[in-house]
C-alpha cells in the first residue's frame, strides 16, 4: 500500500494559528446563524398559500447565486485584496440580516422580501466562497492544508447538524426574530477579526488583469492541468449521487421511520457527529490511504449508508450507518477540497476554487432535483438504491480515473526564474499577440526524452497564459527544434514572466533541458498591423 504522508499531521493543528483559529470559530458561529435562518424563513412561509413551493424557493434564493457568481467570484478574488473583499461583503451580509430581523419584527416580511433578501445574502456567500478557500494557503503552512480543509467541512457539517436543531427551540419559542436576529449577530465575529488580520501586502509591479483576460487565463490553466480536471471529474462522480441521501432524508424520516421533525434533527446530527469523527480520524487516514484510497472508502461507506437507510427501519441502526456517511463526506470533501489548494499555484487559486464550488453546490442542486423527480417516480427507497449503486460504480471507478497522489510534493510557489527578454523597443502593455520563439539544439539520441519533457513543458506554458503552443523541427537546421506559443498580450506576457511561473514550471523545463546542448536562444516577437 502506498503511504500518503510520513508523519501524522493532527487534524487540529491549523488550530495552532491565531488567526486561522479566530476565523474558523467566528465561521462556525456564522455557519449556525446561516442554517438557522433557513429554518426561521421555512417557518414564515409554512402558512402562506402555495406554501410547498414558497419553502422550496427557500433553497432556490439561497444557492442559485452561487450557480451565477461562482466563477465571476473567483476572478474578483484573484484581482483584488482577498482580505478587503471579504471586509466588505462580510460587511454588508450582517446588514442584510438585520434589516431581515427588522422587517420580520416589524410585520413587513413578506414572501416576496423574504426571498428577495435571501438572494442577496446568497450572492454575498457567492462572493466570500472562492476568496474565503484561496486564503487558507495564507494562514496555514504548505503540509496542514488538508487539516485545514478537513476543519473547513467540520464546521460546514456541524452547521447543518446543529443549526436547524437550535433554531427549531427557538422559532418554536419566539418565533423567527430572533433566529434572524442571532444570524445577523454571527457576522460580526467575521468583520471583526478580518478587521484586525493585518494580511501582508503585495507589491504589484505590474498592472493589474482586466477581469475578462483573467477569467480566459483561469479557463485556459484548468483546460491544460489534468490532475485539476480530475480532481472536478471525481467531484461529480460522488457529489452527484450522493445528493440523494441530502435530499431524500425528510421523506425517509417521516415516511419510512415515522419520525417527527426533531427526529429528522437527530438524524442531521447523526451526520455531524460522523463528520467530526472523521475530522478526527483524517490524519491517521492520510499516513494509510493516498487521496484515490480515501475518495474510493468515502464512495463506499456512503453507498453503504445509502442503501441501509433505504432498506433498514431501525432508527438506532439507521442514526449509526448516518454517522458513517458523515465520516465518509467528511473524508471526501477534504480530500478534493485539498487537492485543489494544493493543485492551484496562487494567482489563480480563487478561480480553480470557484469551478470545484460550482461543481459542488451545482452537483448538489442539481442533483437534489433530479432525485426528487426519481423519488416521485419510483418511491425515495428505489432512488436511494439507485444512488447506492452509483456510488459503489464511483469506488470502482477510481481504478482507472485516480486524482494526483503527490500534491503535496508539488512546489507551487512562484519562482521567476525565466531572464528578463533584452528588447531594442519597449511594447506598451496592450500590444500583442506576442509570439515566443526558443529553439533547442538536441542530439539524435534525447529526442524521445526530449519530446516526453517537452508535453510537460507545453501544458506549463498554457497554463501560465499561451494561447497556443506547439513544438516544430527546423529541417533547415540539423538537430535543431523550435518551441512556439502565442500570449495574447505583452502585459499578459510580463505576468507570465513574474508572476504565474512556480518552482515545479522551473522543474519541468531543467528536465527538457537535460536532453539539449548549448544554450537555449529566445526571440519575442509582438503583432503589428501592416499600414
């Protein structure tokens, strides 16, 4: 079996950081004001006509945003300072709720400004989501990433455990008020402690992205990195079944287990207690199991979860197999959730992170509806045993598709390691395409290896903003080869050289180089236009 990590990193050494352990606690306190607000608006709109499809709109308010803005989120959160954006929509979230709790105090809290004030405070979540993930690289060190990723699900987990618990006494003894008025409360915590995080500067030397360039350059980097594409792959291949235990557990509870409400919370609490354990448990997991081990037993614990809360009616049975799928999710949101960190080199970390939200809350969403339209068709016990079997082809699945096993060796901090182009004529920034040409003179006997580090090296440069890359032999020339890409502009370029290289880029190319002679001779050349 192959060993992941040498040493056992506990699970709660991020903890150690003041700042990070200053956030995760004011993010757990704001994860139970966020759940128990969806329980107070649920609550308000039980009674209205057409109350089903009111308290499902609910859900709708809340994550649509994310489905609109994750991505235009993530290119903000990569142009901006991190620490200010989220300053600000922090900020403006603690507004949103307590004009919520005034309304409702108030009697102005109808249906339509109850969802409308839920869509903004869904599109604040939208915007903090890819900065909130692109910082923990910044709190923590390189090797407590997949810690701090695991602490990251904990209190997303305990949240949706704990939160509808709580608010339920509450709403049940003063009505949603104070539920929205708690949930306003627990943004500050946040605000004060960004407030307080003196994040170090950068110096910018050069001009900033313009958002539609980044957000090509963001697409581009995910297009030409594999082990990014399936890390997302895996993603859907779990999340999209493993949606229907989410979504069909009220219909289980009431129908099939004949539980009230606080026993459909015992069972959310069930799957938090699951997701600590596993918490708990992740750092021994990683000395035993290689990311693809471990996203292979959370496919087939939850599976296993799944088709016994189906098939078994004892709720003491059904609560422990729930604690199991808990440490199964656990375990497979802080193995991608991690990867991608430590995948993404950090001028693009906040758009690879906010395609793996999309991914997730999108495979949530839109598999919590097309459950529900198989549960309607054939009974939720069925479409549990149909999401149990996908789950079982997903474990399987992982023997041909594995995600990348040595993230954490991966040395992505920058490193401008390529000389400064010796121009004759200065390009303005916008001036472009720019077209780079490095020729290689490469014996008879490294050209198989040659052309081997070469595909390395052609996926870096794509990564790092060509457009197009292509290797070429001059049959002018014995021996001799040219590489070729095009960048879209001279200041995409200059980013490209200063910015967006890491070590690992520098360690794909001295692997080319090994297999050339002489010095490798570069040519920049910027488009005109002929007049």
């Amino acid at each position: 079996m192959t060993i992941a990590a040498s040493t056992p990193i506990s699970t709660w050494a991020p903890l150690r950081s003041k700042v990070y352990r200053a956030l995760w606690i004011a993010q757990l306190v704001s994860n139970l004001g966020t759940w128990m607000q969806t329980v107070g608006a649920q609550w308000i709109l039980v009674d209205e006509p057409n109350a089903a499809v009111l308290v499902s709109f609910v859900q709708t308010a809340i994550t649509l945003p994310v489905m609109l803005l994750a991505i235009p989120s993530g290119v903000i959160a990569d142009l901006v300072d991190r620490r200010r954006l989220l300053l600000g929509a922090q900020s403006t979230m603690a507004v949103l709720a307590a004009v919520l709790a005034v309304s409702t105090a108030t009697g102005h809290t109808t249906p339509a400004v109850l969802l409308t004030l839920l869509f903004l405070l869904g599109c604040g979540q939208a915007l903090t989501g890819p900065a909130w993930q692109a910082i923990q690289p910044e709190l923590v060190p390189r090797e407590q990433i997949p810690s701090a990723a695991a602490l990251g699900s904990m209190s997303i987990n305990i949240g949706r455990a704990v939160g509808p618990a709580i608010a339920g006494v509450l709403v049940s003894l003063s009505g949603p008020t104070l539920v929205f008025t708690l949930n306003a409360v627990s943004f500050v915590g946040i605000v004060v402690v960004l407030g307080l995080w003196r994040r170090p500067a950068t110096d910018r030397q050069l001009p900033s992205e313009r958002p539609l360039a980044a957000l090509q350059a963001g697409t581009r980097f995910i297009r030409a990195a594999p082990a990014i594409r399936r890390v997302l792959l895996r993603s859907i291949l779990f999340i999209a079944p493993a949606s229907a235990l989410w979504a069909l557990l009220p219909v289980i509870a009431r129908d099939e287990l004949g539980l009230s409400s606080s026993g459909y919370g015992l069972m959310l609490a069930a799957l938090g207690l699951g997701a600590v354990l596993g918490a708990v448990g992740l750092s021994r997991l990683r000395t035993l199991l290689t990311p693809t081990q471990r996203l292979t037993t959370a496919a087939v614990l939850f599976g296993l979860a799944t088709a016994a809360t189906a098939v078994l009616h004892v709720v003491p049975v059904v609560l422990v197999l729930l604690v199991f799928a808990g440490f199964a999710w656990l375990l497979a949101m802080s193995t991608m959730n991690s990867t991608m960190q430590l995948l993404l080199p950090a001028w693009v970390r906040a758009r690879g992170l906010s395609v793996y939200l999309l991914v997730f809350m999108g495979g949530q969403a839109i598999g919590s509806v097309v459950w529900g339209v198989v549960a309607g068709a054939a009974g939720p016990v069925s479409a549990l045993l149909i999401a149990a079997a996908l789950l079982a082809l997903c474990a399987v699945s992982t023997v041909w598709l594995p995600i990348s096993h040595n993230a954490e060796n991966l040395d992505q901090t920058p490193s401008a390691f390529w000389p400064e182009p010796q121009l004759v004529v200065e390009p303005d920034p916008a001036d472009g395409p720019v077209l780079v040409l490095r020729t290689y003179d490469v014996p008879p006997e490294n050209v198989d290896e040659f052309m081997t580090a070469m595909a390395f090296v052609g996926r870096s440069r794509q990564r790092t903003g060509a457009m197009e890359w292509r290797l070429y032999r001059d049959v002018g020339v014995l021996d001799r080869y040219v590489e070729a890409f095009v960048v879209r502009s001279w200041a995409e370029h200059m980013h490209q050289h200063q910015v967006r290289l890491t070590a690992q880029d520098q360690i794909r190319e001295q692997e080319a180089s090994k297999f050339t002679i002489g010095d490798d001779q570069v040519t920049h050349l910027v488009a005109i236009s002929p007049r």
